[in-house]
C-alpha cells in the first residue's frame, strides 16, 4: 500500500463536509426510516442481513478494496475462492437456501457456483424423479458434483425450439447420443461452465427413430472428476470476457457422439420407454410454465432494489455536491448550491427514486398472485380438476388454456409484461443515476458501473425484453376478442364477477368508449389508475383492429405490440403501488407523514409516466391535452419540491449497508471526497509503477512493485 | 494458444452461411458504396487510411488480439508501448498532425500520450506568448516534455469558476506560488497525468494583493525528467479504474506551496505586470470561446462516425443472425428469419442509421459555419472592427455580444445545443445496438461494450449535457426578447437580411402564430424541417413567458430548457440533413438510386424523431394529432420497409476496417460465429486454467499455464 504524504493527510473537503451535509439532510425530514425499512424488507430479514454482514465482513476472502483494480483473471480467481467459502460458511452456520442467497447478495458478484447452487439444483429437483434425485440431485446438493444449465447455443438464444443439439435414442443399448452438428449447436453463455462445472443439465433435441420431439433436459458428466480435465470428446471452455458478469465462468460446449445412459434423462414430465422406445407426454407442462412466471415475478421484485442501490448512491452524493449558485441568487452569494437542489436533476432522480417503491409493490404483488395461483392449482391437482389439468396439457402457450386456467393465463402475460418493462427500467435507470453523479459516476468507485454492466444480461435473460411484449399482445389479443364475442352474445360489456381485471378494463374500456372517459386524473387517484387502464385497453383495441380487420401482418404490428405490453406494465405498476398504499399493513404500520411522503412518490410515478406518454394518454382521449400539460408544468414541479426533504431518509430506508454498496459516492456518512481519494491514491497498484515518458526508449516501466502486492491474492 | 481439437475445427455453422447471408445483402441493393464512402470522407482520406492501416496492422505493437482480455494494469503497459510506437512512426513517417490523429483512430483507444498531443500542445500554442512557445512548446512537440491539461477538481468540475487551486503571484521574487488549500482542490481526471506526465498546465485562480483574478493557465513541472519521481511537495498519480477508457491515465494533482517563475503564467491573452504587479486584462476573448465552440463542433462531426461504428456492427450482424420463422408463415416453414427482417430490430436500428448520417452532415455543417466565422472575425480583427473586438472583450457570455457578433453568439448556442444532443444520441444509440444484437452483444467479442464505455465521457466533458442547454435556452430567451422589441418599436415580425436564423425562425412564428401553422409535415419536406423550426420558436416563447411574465426562477425551468434545446438541436440536424441532401457536391456526386436511399433515411430521422416528440408538435400546433397518428402508423413503417434492402452496403459506406471495429459481430464477411468461437477458445487465457471445483479444498487453480503467456507482453 502507498502511504500518502503528511501534508496530504492534513487536508480537508473545502465548505461544508460531505459528513454534515447529509447530516442536515436527515434532519430535515420525518420521513420513519425504521419502520419502512420494515415494511419493505421485515425486521427478520434486516437482522438476519446484519448476522451475515458481520460473518463476510470479517472473513478476508471478502476483502472487497481489490476489486476494481482487479483484470478478469484475478477476479475470477477471487471470485472461485469466494463461492468456496461461502459454502464452507453455509455449512458451517448451517444457513438456509436464503441465507446463502442473501450473503450472496451482500457480496453482489456471481460466483463460478451460481448456476449450480439456482438453476442446477432446482432443475434436477423440479424434473428429476426420485431415482434420479438420488443418482444426482444428492451429490449435487453435498458439492460431490458441479453443474450448470446448458440450454442456449452460440446460434440460439430466446428460440428454444431451434436448439441443434441432438440426443438420439438408441433401442439397441438403451443409451442416447448427445451430439453437437455444427459450430453454432455450441452451448453458449452457460454460467459456471466455463470453468466450474463437471455436470450439466443439457437441453437437446430428443429424438427416436428420426422424429424429433422438441428439446428436453439430459444430464451429462463433461469432466473428470477427479482430475477436473475435459472428457473425451467434449469440448468444454470459457467463453471469454464480457461487458458484465466477469466474475462468472459462462461457458460453451460441444459434443462428439457421446453416450449416456437412459437414466439421464430427466423424466418427471416425459420419458422414453426403454422398452417400446415410445415417448411418454408431459403430464403437466403448466408446472413448468409455472416456474418460469415465478422467476419472473422475482426479477420484478428485485428490480425495485437493483435500482434503489444506484438511486441510492445518486441521491446521496447529489446531496454532498455542491456546484455552481443559483442563478437567481444575490450577486455575492457564493456559496455555491447543492446539485440535488437543481430541478433537472431532481427530474431525473426522484422518479426513478418513486420507481423503486412502485417496482418493489408491484413484485410483492405478482408473488402474492403467484402464490395464491399455485394454491389453486395443487388444490385442482389433488381434488377433482383433472379435466382442467387435462385440457392444460394441450399445449404450452396461454392462448391454449380453457377459462378455468385464466387467472395463471393473465399472471403469464402479466410476468412478461412486467419482468421487460421493470428490468428495462432497472437496467436504464441505473445508467441514468450514474450520469447524475457527474464526471464522477465514471469513476469505479461510484460503484455504479459494474453494477449497471452486471444487471444489464437481465434484460435479455428469462426472455429477451422486445421478445416478451408478444407473449403479452397475444393474450391481451386473445381477451380482447373474447369480451367482444362474448359482448356479441350477451349484447352488453358487463362485468361480471367470474372476469380477471384484464377483462374488466377491457369490458369497462368498450362500454364507456363512446361517452369519453373524462377522468380526474389530477385530483383522484383512482381516475388515475383508471387512466392508465383505459389507454391499455385503448391499445388493446387498436392492435385487435390492425390484426383482425386490416389484416396486418404480426410483423409489421410489433412496435405496437411493444408500445402496448409497456402500457399494460405501466398500468400494473401504478395499480400494485396504489393499491399497496392502501393495503391495511402499510396504512397500520407506519406514521403518518411516512405515509404522505410514499403518496407523493406514488403520484410522482403515475404523473410523471402520463407526461412522458403524453401522446398515448391524449390519443386515447384518457385525459386531455389540458391535464398533461398540467402534470407537466404544475403537478410534477410541485411534487419534485415536496419530496425533496425527504430523498435522503427514503434512500435510507432501502438499508443498504456500505460494505455491499461498495461505493465512494453512496456513503452513508458523506464522506465521499476522503473515500474516493483514499482509493485512488493508496489502494491504487498502478501508483506502484513509474513510467519511462520518452517515446523514444522503449522501456516501459521504470519501477514496479506490483509483483509483491500481486502475489498476497 | 490453446488448438481446438479436430472434430470441432471441422464444423461448421448450420443453415446459411453468415458470408452468403452478407453477400446476398450486397447483392440486393444498388447504393454505390464507393461514391457515398467519398462523399463522406473524401477519396484522400480513405487512401491515407489504408496507408496507415497497412502499417499499424503489421506492427506486433498494435496487434489486438489480446485487448479484450487484458486486465488494467496490462491494458496501460500495451497503451503505453503504442503511444511510443506511435510517436515513433510519426518521426518515421514524417505524418501530419491529421495522420497522426488518423492513426489514433484506427487503434481506437486513448494512449497515455493523447492529452500531450491535444491539449497540452493546443494550449501552449494558443496560449502561450513566442517567448513560451520557445522555452515550452519547442520541447512538448520534440517530446522532451510530456504534459497534460489540468483544469477539472476532485470538487469541481463545469463550474470553471470554483476551481480551489490558487497562484498567488508574489511581487517580492517574481513568481507565483501554486497550492491546494483543500482536498477537493486536487486536481482530477486529469489524462495522461496520472503516470506520463512531467509537465502540466495548471488552471488556477490567479491571486494578486490578496484579490482574486480567476481562473488563468500556469505551466507546472510535476515530476523529475530524469527519475520521472514526482518532484518534492508535488502529490502525483493515477486515479484509479473507471468504466471506461482504461488505457488513459487519468491523474491527479496537489501542490504544497510550489514556486514558479513568473514566465510559467500563460500569457498571450492575460497577464500579470512583473513590475507594477498590475493584471493585463484579456485582449480578444472571443478566441478562447471560438476554441470551444470548434471542440463542441467536432464533437457532433465525431458523433455520426462514433455512431456508425455501432450501427455498422449492429446492422452486419442482425443480418446474418436467424431466429425463430416469421409467425405469419406457413406452419411447415422451418426457415428462420434474419433478425433484421423484423420491424421491432428495424425500429431501433434504422433511425440510428439515419442518425449517423444526419449527424455527419450536421458536424460538416457546423465546422463549415465555424471556418465562415472565423474568416470574419479574422477580417475583423485585422480590419476596422476593433468597436465590436472592443465591445466582445467586456465578458465571456453570449449575451454580451453586440449585434455585430450575432453569428459568433449564434454559432456558440447552436454548438452547445448540439454537441449535448448529438453526443446523447450517440452514446445511447451505442447501448441500443448493443442490445439489438441480442446475448451475444454482451459479449467483449462484439466489441460493442468497450466502444460505448469508452465513448460516455463525451456526455460529460466539454460541457456536460445537462449543464449546456441552459446555455442555449439564455441565448433563444435573448433573442427572443430582442424580437419582440424589435417588433414593438417597428409594429411588425418580418425577418430582413441581417438576421440570423434563430432570429427568422421566432419571427416567423410569431408573425403566424395566430393563423397556425398547418404544414405538410408527410408531404413536403420543407415543410417538414419547417415544422421543427416553428415547434423550437413555441417552445422558445413558452418558457420566455414562464420567466418573463410569470417571473418563474431560473431553476424552476431547467426541464424545460432542457427540452427547448433539445428541440432546438433536433431542428439543427433536420435542418442540416434536408440542406446537405440538396447541396450541389452531393446531387453531383451520386447516382439517383443512392440520393433516393438518403432522401428516405432524412424522412425517417425526420419523422421518427418527430413522432417520438409528438406531444411537443401537436401543443405547438406545429401538426396535427392525426399526422402524427399517420406518421407513426404509415410514413415510418414504409420507410423502414424502403430502407430495409440498404442496410448492409449503407454502413458499408462508412468503409470501417475490420481491424478497427475489432468485433466478432461486426465482420465484413459475414463470418461471424468462427471468430466468436476462435477468440472463445483458442485466444482465451483463462482456457490456460484448470479449477479445483471442490469448495472443501481450498486450492484453486490445479493448473494455471498463464504465467507463460503473461510474460510475453
């Protein structure tokens, strides 16, 4: 470590100290930052956090100040012996599924056992049957093997059914064949394969007899166990560096006719017979389905949190900086104004800062929905609804679902809606928190950019973000055209009690279309959701039109399509924070004006949504050009001032501890000048090296400790 | 270099190969690459290019292969030997200033000598007096000193005018004494300090008898010529790892109370008396403000090709890359669609394309305009113009400039609005290819991430984007107040000669403001661009009369200055576009098919932006509701489709080698997925490593054979 020099030491920030300026801005505010630390997260889980903070926090593995300065080799080093002892530590401790996750969490950086300890483990567990449990998922659980989930190929990302894989079933020895038939049939991107892994679950085409029957899981073993070296015939290696993730081993693989024998397929949902060779169909396909609404619903739920970390850091450092005074000051006011002050970077900040309390209700409430479906559908399972799970098995997408099954339907379509828009937002707005913080946010010790790079596969992964909009067209589509067949019937749109509320905007849309809606969105919350609502269905309408009368194209419909599935997620988002406002546990549990403040947030987030889609609200005669330009000029400016006071405390609330934010920026205490300096200086190895300047010799380095500090790793 | 095994270098990639798909491309189409690549760069730059090309390419200094895997450390120690290599050449080869700058370009990344070649040597030379040109500028060129520009501070950053750092000029010895009072007085993101520099120059706040002079230019020694130690009570060194544009050694800077003799102080515009210890007031300080307004100029001029470099990847790639059948197809149709074929990827990617060209023609304009000014300021200077010269040295902001200067001022905001919007366009759009590359864009390989991280610094320095537009919104309020009371002493709104266009178009509005407006924005092209005009001019008059009549603060309006400029910049480059679309060198140079193509790729960027914008177009009653719906559901759809066969020989047109764009996606052949895989495999390092997967050991690597590799750099 470089010392830094006495009269260095001896310096201060100039004006008032980071450390006070949050300080005074803390005091400023009512805002009940423990209580709403507890609705967010519970006090169970804040004081589990803090058990485990202390834990990681003590052990040097986790020693976090290397890690901006680190290349990828050095990371993934660090990265492996932090995977390790994380599961030494959740051995030892004890820990459950979620402490593991949540010390993986506080450490916010994917481990080479990522894949194993999610995907692996649960893909074994949710289709293996109890025999494979107990040839894989055992050893699996105990870290005997390794593996990952080998599904995308370097030439097939988001269409499943175009995998190349084969696995080829052969009658004679009971074996398939997993074969790789051209570059791109190459797995791709595989976390913790690369490197980690000496199993995988493989999806592959299954096929018998020449026909192919879709693509299906098979494990397969793809290194030595004991010497960790590749087995014959497959090829197996990183991919390389990426913009993100790089602590992660993602990984490729191909396969030269390998054999594997019929046990490794993993059969709980379809099989072979081993001994007709028949294929047996999937029982229940919408349990699988069911899984993936679950991820989605949590990647919902936390894109609230991954943007509150980097709104986190922005506001509190827009709090510290100071720069220029206003404008309008006295002509020898010097002193020059707090950044968070400026109204243009208010804009920027406090919507997204709304944002993550409405993204956090809305993933409550889509896991609320998951769990309440689920309950449903076990309780058909067991009781008397096979017909449902029957006419279920069908097919795999929503538009093959009888009526029975429109509440998993609607939460299908409402996951995908959702998990693109609140990721998209997640992802955009981190960028947007970064640009806030000035020349600074550029520096890796805002902590921002590795974070944002990390987040950004989330808008591709569990279903490509564009890709996902026409999964949620095609079921709103689909509801369309049933309210008005089922209008054409009955001659009316009423409602009835049997509808989900995407038929109820629907019907609610069509039976009022004519008079105008006329909603009071400036003065009434609920007018407001409703607004929000309308255009969904004004859209809906609109598409259904183009489709089905104008016979255009699903292609040339897909910008619609897109601009309707963020519609219909804005509408969810604006429905779940109003209706979490005025839940019974937020009203019970906190004070008063905590509670005035999260409706200022919750107005702030519709308002400022409606002025920034102004042209689908008017189009659709939702709210007038006079309202939006209200909104604009009067209600978002005026809540902007009234949430000011309190950005600070409410970042606060989020709780996020320094050592996890890892950022200079983001101190709790403000001391961001001291932090960033202290960085750069002492704990900076390039500062270990002396350059030769001259162009002309072709030494480079002069001087270079760096090998003694390189070797402590 | 691992080898990959033989089965796998047998296969090859399924279905189409990408070559064909890229030749198919080309053959479709009938732009004339060569023609619109001379239009855009001229036939002597694209020769001197392949030139250069020639010899970087066979220089092992310069080979690329490994960039994407190196970590920082790495990264700079190969930054460093290509900037002396560079440097080298450049005496070989006696370049030019242009061919060194041109080569630069071609490496694609900062070298730790970039700030030396720029702005050290820019700033002796401009501001320094003959006597300092020969004792500094002499040896900065020969490169016996090395410096940098050192303005920005740990606290501060566009206000120029906080800077902390003084030199206080002691009449005793003659010299200035340079000191930080503060920790936030170091000196920060300084390029090329942190570890090349033995020079700088240091802005300061000049101190004469205790008062303060501001902010002046000092030249400093940092660290010894011969050690390359810092020299004492200096405080050097590297600020550490930022998001990007980690081959630059940006440093930072403190001094303990430094002597420096008085010729060290800048002085060409302003200086102190070493005699009556008396300050030399600035004599023309429109020069330093024409230098920005160059700098901001070649910005957007950058911008188109900054942008183009992403779009060219994007473009090759989406049409090599298959996914999923189109869903209208017939149900046996096995044939995956080019990514590019769908309208949701033509939509995101083909106003990019637009842009590059607009924003290219924009930048030519504008440095067009600027050579126009500064021939009449110039003629001015020699000439009988010392009244305006006298009354422009009374201060540095636009408005203080007498009619005479309108240009100069006009030019200034227009820079200023510009280089904010053209730099965001293409550092977003950056992202936005990124993304419509699917997974793989994540990829380091895609070369896409790097490009855009290394670019986002655009956004902030010279102006940060936020910062500038109230820049550009003081100067249209100007104008506008200059208008209105030119109307009340004359009782009307017609424009005359004199006027600049800024002044025409608010005329304009005004004179038919209340007759509306009612142009042809689908029909008629001028119109069009006339459109935007009139949608600037109202949102010039909305916020003139929030801060003029309603006595709105400053602050309170910053959103909508921000939004004026950018309507303002919009009308800028549509502006320019339709101008350089109808210009004689381009009608005379290409053929009708090519002109055809750019009149449909200035429609797009025209109306795309308008109907993003639309609710600032109808409330200006700039168009209607319906032509926007028209816009939106008709025009852009149909260009999209008429663009469509152009894609591939337009971004051919940019003419980027493959050895600059250095990207797997991006290949002038089409060969897309082999050079994934190869870079994957056989080039990856961390493929040299074998882990110990079991976290009850705590070894890590069994087999690490990078120590081999590593050595070799």
């Amino acid at each position: 470590m470089v010392t830094n020099p006495t009269w260095v030491q001896a310096l201060k920030e100039s004006g008032r100290p980071g450390s006070k300026c949050l300080e005074l801005e803390r005091e400023k505010s009512n805002v009940n930052v423990d209580k709403l630390a507890c609705l967010l997260h519970t006090n169970a889980v804040l004081e589990r956090n803090n058990r485990l903070l202390k834990i990681l926090q003590d052990d040097p593995v986790f020693d976090k100040s290397q890690n901006y300065f680190r290349g990828r080799d050095e990371r993934i080093k660090a990265a492996l012996a932090r995977g390790k002892r994380l599961r030494q530590l959740s051995v030892q401790h004890n820990w459950t599924k979620e402490e593991y996750h949540a010390a993986n969490e506080l450490i916010s950086e994917p481990t080479p056992y990522g894949l194993h300890a999610s995907m692996f483990l649960v893909t074994l567990r949710e289709q293996g049957t109890p025999e494979q449990h107990e040839l894989f998922l055992k050893k699996a659980e105990n870290y005997e093997i390794i593996g990952c989930y080998a599904q995308t190929e370097l030439g097939h990302g988001s269409n499943v059914r175009g995998l190349e894989t084969t696995a080829t079933w052969n009658p004679d020895n009971q074996t398939f064949t997993l074969h790789s038939p051209h570059l791109t049939a190459s797995k791709w991107w595989i976390g913790s394969l690369g490197k980690a892994a000496n199993y995988a679950v493989v999806m592959a085409q299954l096929i018998i007899n020449g026909k192919s029957y879709g693509p299906h899981p098979f494990v397969v073993q793809v290194r030595d166990l004991k010497t960790h070296e590749p087995l014959e015939n497959i090829y197996v290696g990183d991919i390389g560096p990426k913009f993100g993730y790089n602590t992660m081993d993602n990984g490729f693989l191909l396969f030269n006719q390998i054999k594997i024998p019929h046990v490794n397929m993993l059969a709980r949902f379809s099989r072979v017979d081993p001994k007709t060779s028949k294929y047996m169909r999937p029982s229940n396909p919408s349990l699988v389905y069911g899984t993936l609404t679950w991820v989605r619903s949590n990647i919902v739920l936390q894109s609230g949190s991954v943007l509150a970390r980097g709104v986190t850091i922005a506001i509190r450092y827009c709090s510290v900086r100071r720069q220029f005074t206003d404008r309008d000051a006295p002509e020898d006011e010097v002193k020059e104004n707090q950044v968070i002050n400026y109204t243009m970077v208010q804009q920027r900040l406090f919507p997204l800062l709304a944002a993550t309390f409405a993204l956090h209700f809305t993933g409550r409430g889509m896991i609320a929905l998951y769990d309440a479906n689920q309950a449903v559908m076990n309780k058909r399972e067991r009781g008397g609804g096979s017909a449902d799970v029957g006419q279920l098995s069908r097919g795999p997408g929503p538009e093959e679902l009888n009526p029975g099954a429109d509440l998993l339907a609607d939460l299908h379509a409402t996951s995908c809606a959702l998990k693109a828009h609140a990721s998209t937002v997640a992802g955009e707005g981190l960028e947007t928190c970064r640009r806030a913080c000035g020349g600074h946010g550029y520096s890796s010790f805002s902590g921002l950019g590795s974070w944002y790079a990390d987040y950004l596969p989330t808008l591709t992964w569990e279903g490509d973000n564009y890709m996902l909009t026409q999964q949620v067209s095609r079921y709103l589509l689909k509801s369309a055209r049933a309210v008005l067949e089922n209008a054409s019937k009955n001659g009316n749109f009423d409602a009835n009690l049997g509808d989900n509320d995407t038929t109820r905007i629907l019907k609610n849309y069509r039976r009022r279309q004519d008079m105008g809606a006329a909603f009071d969105v400036l003065g009434n919350d609920e007018e407001l959701v409703e607004a929000f609502a309308w255009r969904t269905a004004y859209l809906t309408f609109e598409a259904l039109r183009h489709r089905d009368e104008e016979k255009r194209s699903w292609n040339s419909l897909l910008v619609d399509f897109y601009r309707l599935s963020t519609a219909h997620a804005q509408y969810m988002v604006v429905k779940n924070f109003y209706g979490a406002l005025f839940s019974s546990s937020l009203q019970s549990s906190l004070p008063k004006p905590t509670k005035e403040v999260l409706h200022q947030l919750f107005r702030l987030y519709s308002l400022h949504t409606l002025e920034r889609e102004a042209s689908e609200f008017f189009q659709s005669a939702a709210c007038t050009v006079r309202q939006i330009q209200l909104a604009r000029t009067k209600s978002v400016p005026q809540l902007l001032e009234q949430i000011r006071p309190h950005a600070v405390r409410l970042v606060d609330s989020w709780m996020f501890p320094d050592w996890q934010l890892d950022s200079s920026l983001g101190r709790y205490d403000g001391n961001v000048y001291e932090d960033m300096f202290k960085r750069a200086s002492e704990d900076n190895p390039l500062n270990k090296v002396i350059f030769d300047p001259y162009p002309d010799s072709d030494v480079l380095f002069k001087k270079d400790e760096r090998s003694i500090s390189k070797s402590k790793l």
